[in-house]
C-alpha cells in the first residue's frame, strides 16, 4: 500500500499536485 503512495506521488506532475493540495485545503476551509 505504502510503495504505491510513493509511486503516485513520483508520478503525480508539480501543477497537479498544487491543484490537489488547493482542493484538500478549500475542502479543509468548508469544515471549519
């Protein structure tokens, strides 16, 4: 489970992961 996380997050391109990282953190706001 770990190693496909790492696999992910290699594959996983800068401008894709600023975009998860921005909806986790809207999502994060919305609960507070």
């Amino acid at each position: 489970m770990e190693k496909e996380k790492e696999e992910k997050t290699e594959w996983a391109t800068f401008p894709e992961a600023i975009t998860i990282i921005g909806v986790v953190w809207a999502i994060s706001l919305d609960f507070c």
